[in-house]
C-alpha cells in the first residue's frame, strides 16, 4: 500500500500538505511576537530577529538543508545593497537563515495587504514599490535612501522583479544599483541556489533538496554616478551567474 501511495505521488503531497500548513500557521504567531515587540522598539529589530527565527523554522520544519558560502567577504557592522537571484518563495527563507545581518526586502507593495505578514514588514520598515505606477516606484526609491539613513540596515533586493518561471536568470532592473550609488553603500552580489528546484513559482508541490547562498566580494560605490548604473548593474548579473555556477558544481 504505501509502495503504490509513493508511486502516485502521494508521500510528496502529505509532506506539501504538512510543509504548507506549517507556514501558514508559525507566520501569523511569528508576525504577532513581532508586532507585539515593535511597540516597544521602533526601529524595526524586533520583525528582523524574528523573520531569522521564523526562517530557520520553516526550513527545518520543511526538511530544507542550506549552506552558505562568502561570509567571510562581509563586514557584520557594515550596510549592504544585497542583489540577487529570484527562483522561488523559499528565497526568503533562505536569506533571512543565512545572513547575519538585519536585513530588510524591496518588496511589491501588494505584500502590505496580506494579513499579520504584511503588518509585520511596515513595522518592519521594509520599502515598498508600487511596480504598477512608475511614478511612484520612482517615490519609493527617494523613502528607501532617506530610511536606510534613519534606521540603518541592509537591503535585499531582486533585481529580475519577479520569481523565475523556468529557472533562468532574467535581465537586471537597474533600481538597486541607483538606490546602492545614491545612498554609497556597497552592492554585494548574491547567488540563490537550488530553490527553484524546491517549489516553483505557481506551484505547491515541494521537493525537500539542498538549498545554497553564494555570496560575492562588496562593490564599492564611492565615486561612482548615475551613469554607471547599467555598466554596474550588467557586471552584478554576471558575477551572480558566476556564483550561481560555483555552487552548482559543489
């Protein structure tokens, strides 16, 4: 019986089911630990640490191992424009467990809406784009480096604007390199691996796989301008695609 249960595929959909019920049931305790903390530290501390601890749970919970690789190449106490990849859902999960530091998202403006998680990322003091409304993307852009100078942490951003359908690396939007050359915070290029493979983008069927963060050498951005934001942002992509092909030939 449970030969014939594996065969139709049905081990992978119990162990969806449970990864998925999982995540939706520690998010909403873990944003309210969050959101109870912010009342008393309004920095945004509180929703970083306990996006880590949320993190590291759902991976465990979800039989996702992770290594990371280039931690050496970071200063701890240093801000960061982080640029990266974007396979899949679990890319967060994986920054957040593998970097050390306090670390906010660009993220879609939609995300505000969605209940407990979306309260968590504003008191959080994550930057919001309106992706539909060039104008006020641009707006968005001007309240980044003007919060990065209030609250000081590093940035992730995904530079493709969305999730990848087929596992290929779009072009880079140049946003992240103009917010890195304004605000004169080094640009890290980071390679998200193997996440893809884990679940994709419109799917709920997950592969429990290794999963790996490649991070490269800091770009300075002292001296650089506007103008050199697509030579910057070309070199970016490649060095993540250089990464990316490191760790897949681990």
């Amino acid at each position: 019986m449970f030969t014939a249960l594996y065969e139709n595929g049905g081990v992978r959909l119990i162990r969806s089911i449970w990864v998925l019920f999982n995540i939706f049931f520690w998010t909403p305790i873990w944003a309210t630990i969050g959101i109870i903390f912010s009342f008393f530290d309004w920095s945004g501390r509180p929703i970083a640490w306990v996006a880590k601890q949320w993190s590291k749970l759902l991976l465990f919970i979800s039989g996702i191992p992770y290594t990371v690789n280039g931690l050496d190449h970071l200063d701890p106490d240093q801000q960061y424009v982080f640029t990266a990849n974007h396979e899949s859902a679990f890319d967060i999960l994986l920054v957040y467990a593998a970097l050390p530091h306090k670390l906010v998202f660009l993220a879609k403006t939609e995300l505000k809406k969605i209940p407990f998680l979306g309260w968590a990322m504003v008191l959080g003091k994550h930057i919001f784009v309106d992706r539909k409304n060039h104008k006020a993307a641009l707006a968005s852009m001007d309240i980044a480096k003007d919060s990065l100078k209030k609250y000081p942490r590093s940035i992730m951003i995904f530079p493709e604007g969305t999730r990848s359908l087929d596992g290929q690396m779009k072009p880079f939007k140049r946003g992240g390199t103009v917010l890195a050359i304004e605000t004169g915070l080094p640009i890290v290029p980071v390679a998200i691996c193997g996440t893809f493979d884990v679940i994709k983008k419109g799917s709920f069927n997950i592969h429990p796989k290794t999963i790996g963060l490649v991070i490269g050498h800091p770009v300075p951005t002292t001296g650089l301008s506007i103008e050199d934001r697509n030579t910057v942002t070309e070199t970016l992509r490649q060095q993540v695609v250089n990464l990316k092909s490191t760790w897949s030939q681990e």
